[in-house]
C-alpha cells in the first residue's frame, strides 16, 4: 500500500467536512455562500446574508436596520410614527390631528373625531381643529376665556360686565345710588 492510499480516508474526511462546514455556511447565509469561513448569527426580526465577505442581515417586512449595526438586527419596527415605512421617515401631524402610521404610510386624523365635548353652563360646545370651543348662549359670555366655567357672565345683570366683557358701570355722585346693569344697559340713580 503506497502513501497516498493509506492517507486517503482521512484526506476523504477532511474534504467531506470542509464541504458539509462550506453547504452550512452557505444555508445558513441566505445561500449566499461562506463569509471567510464564519457562519453569521440570525439576526433580530430579519435573517442573515453574506455581502463581500462580511455578515450583514435583510429584515423582515415592517422592521429596518436603522442603526447599521448587525449585531442588533432589525431593531427598528418601521409602523411607528417615528419610522414609517422606512428608517427615519416621521409622520408630523398638524397641532390638531393624531398622526399614526398603517402599512408603512402615514395617517392623520383631526383630533375631534376621538375628542368628545362636554357640556359648559349657558353655552353649547364643539370641537374645531382637535379643541372644544364654545358659543354662549343670548346674553351671555365667557369674560374669563375658562371653558370650564362656560359663559360665566350674563351680560344683561352684572354691573362689571355690562353689554360686554369689561364694561364696567361706573358710580357718578350726581345720580347717587349704585349703577345697576339693566338689559345690557349702566342705569343711574335710585330704585
């Protein structure tokens, strides 16, 4: 038996693990073949790839590799506002609207249709580009600018705000008495 023929077994094993370890590699890599002999993790929401020779990873749909670092993977869901459909595409709704992002685009929905106004004394409410606004009711108004309150002021009775926000009657000593606010109207003298 020559030296070739009683090395051959082993040279057979060796070549057969090379080429199982080389098949691995490649099955492993998307077959996409051998990255320098190493076989590349899987990585996160994504599977991996061999591109010249250096493990990189291709996402699955709705996620992105954001950052271009491997070894996190597909960190990045891309059905966020802040990345829509791909890695840094944000949704800026106007101050009125709710932003979201379905399927990789932007949506955006006036605000009014999730808000619900409530009910505020003498006056009716609305909402009007994502805020509740009121309208007072004959006679009467919000002086104060506080929805809460609704229309505090009846405008035909009180004194400091007669016939609108801020008017004030005043006191002459010539009428004598207290003014009073009548209709919408300062009245002098006495009653």
């Amino acid at each position: 038996m020559g030296p070739f023929q009683q090395w051959q077994p082993a040279v057979l094993l060796v070549a057969a693990t090379l080429a199982v370890l080389f098949i691995g590699s490649a099955t492993a890599n998307g077959g996409s073949g051998s990255c320098a002999g190493v076989i590349c993790p899987r990585p996160a929401n994504g599977y991996s790839t061999c591109k010249y020779g250096e493990c990189s990873c291709s996402c699955y749909e709705g996620f992105g590799d954001c950052n271009g670092k491997y070894y996190d993977g597909c960190e990045t869901d891309l059905e966020t506002v802040e990345n829509c459909g791909k890695c840094g595409v944000e949704c800026k709704p106007k101050y009125y609207e709710i932003a979201s992002c379905e399927h990789g685009k932007c949506v955006y929905l006036d605000k009014c249709a999730v808000i619900r106004c409530g009910k505020y004394p003498n006056s009716s409410s609305k909402c009007y580009k994502g805020k509740c606004e009121i309208t007072c009711n004959p006679g009467y108004a919000d002086c104060n600018k506080d929805i809460e309150d609704g229309c505090e002021v009846c405008l035909y009775s009180d004194v400091k705000n007669c016939g609108e926000c801020d008017n004030e009657c005043k006191v002459y000593k010539k009428y004598g008495g207290k003014p009073v606010c009548r209709e919408g109207k300062c009245v002098h003298g006495k009653y």
